[in-house]
C-alpha cells in the first residue's frame, strides 16, 4: 500500500492510523519494526519538519533512515525516476518522497515493491493532513461538524490533503481567501462528495462559528518569482488578533510552518495561548511513527 494521496485513505484506515497513533503516546503499542528497516528520503525540495520527523521516527523504531538530496544523485544526471524507484526499493523497505511534481511521484509508486509515501509534493501533503487532524482530534474528541477555516492560499497543496482529510472524518471546512481565487476544483469537488464545505472571501461571514484557525504560507516553495504578488493578494488575510475575533472566542490556531511572522500569522497569535502550532509541529514523528507501523502491516 501507498499514501500518495488523502484520497489513498479512508476514513477507517485513517483512524486506524490514529489507533496505532494513540497507542504509541500512551505507551502499549510495540513500537518496533522488522529488525534493520529501511526508510529512503527522496526529497528534491528542501524540508527540516518532515525530514527530521520520519528520520527520527524510524531510528526510534529501530530502523534506519538514508536522505538522498535529488541534486546530488543522478537524477541530476538525467536517470529516470522510475529506474531510481526500482533501484530504491530493491535497498530499502520504504519510499518517502518529497518532489515538485505529484506525477513524478506516481510514477516512483509505479515502480516500486515498497510503500511510498508522499512526504509532499506540488498537489498534495498527506501525511501533513493526518498530523493535523489527528491533533485537532486531541482536542476535539468528537470531529463531527467541527468548523475548521483554511485561511490565506486555498488552493495550497496543504489545503487540499487538508480539505479531503477533514470531510471524510465530518469536520466542516470553510475555505477564506481572495475574491475570484478559488481552490483546486478537483479537490474541493472531491471533498464536498465527503462532508460540507464552501468558499468565502469575506473574513467576518467565514469565520463566524469557526472552532480551528489554519493558515499556510503564502508562498510556496517553487513559488518565488510570484512572492511580492502574491504576498499583496492575500495581505488582508493575514492571522492576527482582529481577524481571530470573528471566529469562537477559544479558537485554536494551527499552522504547518515554517512560518513567516508578519506576512500570514503574527508572532503574537502564533505564540499566543490559542495558538497549538508546537504541538501540532510535536505530532509529526508520532504520526511518522503511526505511518510506517501502519505500511509495514500492509505490504
């Protein structure tokens, strides 16, 4: 099995995930895998979050994690990535890919005996939406009808695993950004067929109700060229205190990071006491953890 996609997972294979999740924080589930795993990092962009957690998550379950910078290989050189996928998989027990294109990373999948997992790319972060939720879930025990407001760059590859994730597990999701900037259609067609969710661009109207605050960059890795556009394009909904109060007075704020204090979130609602970004941030080498143990049963 792969996570190259939110859409890879159900709903009950998603909890699953946050079963074994749960175990592990409370200290039962038998957190080892096969003796010397194996885990590959391919990453073409630059990462420290996921990098770290799912090479700190494997050497805790007594495996080993290889990073290959995509620069310093041979695919620099011209290799197919499908031949790098072959070879890969005939040395490691997991694939974890970080690349610009999401088809590059269907093709890795293609052509791989192991599980891949999409450690992100230019359409989709996966296993960024799993540490989300699953933190959301810690303090929101019951999801159902949990407003959660994505704010700033909705059509974000977060936005989208993002998006699926929460509607399968019956969150409502509000999408606030730019008048005329819509979402990926694909994604936000795909989420409605799973649970509520709409479009807003007026900040009061979106929020109003809204139990969970998310925001992302503003500008995307590959997105530089565009930076001072698009920094104007979404100023106006930048996470401060003005617009956190047309939401729930204990709105709890989220936000993958990195972060750029003054442009989409400011320091003082990022460290603030309805901020959970730390935690957030905390959960991805369990979630890692959660992901491999989850794959390794699943080969």
């Amino acid at each position: 099995m792969n996570i190259i996609s939110s859409d890879d997972l159900s709903k009950d294979q998603i909890l699953k995930i946050f079963e074994i999740a749960d175990s592990i924080k409370e200290g039962n589930e038998e957190v080892t895998l096969k003796e010397h795993s194996v885990l590959a990092l391919l990453f073409e962009k630059s990462s420290t979050r996921t990098r770290v957690s799912f090479e700190a998550a494997i050497a805790e379950l007594g495996g080993y994690g290889i990073y290959i910078d995509a620069q310093t290989s041979h695919l620099k050189r011209g290799e197919r990535i499908s031949d790098t996928a072959r070879m890969l998989a005939g040395y490691c027990d997991f694939i974890a890919a970080r690349l610009y294109s999401h088809n590059d990373l269907i093709e890795i999948a293609n052509n791989s005996t192991v599980p891949v997992i999409n450690a992100l790319t230019d359409l989709e972060h996966p296993t960024q939406a799993l540490v989300d939720i699953y933190t959301v879930r810690s303090h929101k025990k019951n999801l159902k009808n949990v407003k959660l407001a994505f704010v700033g760059d909705i059509a974000a590859n977060t936005a989208n695993s993002l998006m699926l994730t929460a509607t399968k597990l019956g969150m409502e999701v509000v999408l606030l950004g730019p008048k005329g900037y819509m979402p990926n259609s694909f994604y936000f067609t795909k989420a409605r067929e799973y649970g509520k969710i709409d479009t807003y661009n007026d900040p009061q109207e979106a929020l109003d109700g809204a139990e969970i605050i998310y925001t992302d960059t503003f500008v995307s890795m590959g997105q530089e060229q565009e930076a001072e556009e698009r920094r104007k394009l979404f100023s106006g909904y930048q996470v401060n205190g003005n617009l956190l109060s047309y939401a729930n007075s204990d709105a709890l704020v989220m936000h993958c990071l990195p972060a750029h204090r003054g442009e989409e979130i400011t320091s003082e609602v990022l460290d603030g006491p309805q901020s959970i970004v730390w935690e957030q941030a905390k959960n991805k080498k369990l979630l890692a953890k959660a992901i491999l143990l989850y794959l390794s049963n699943k080969e």
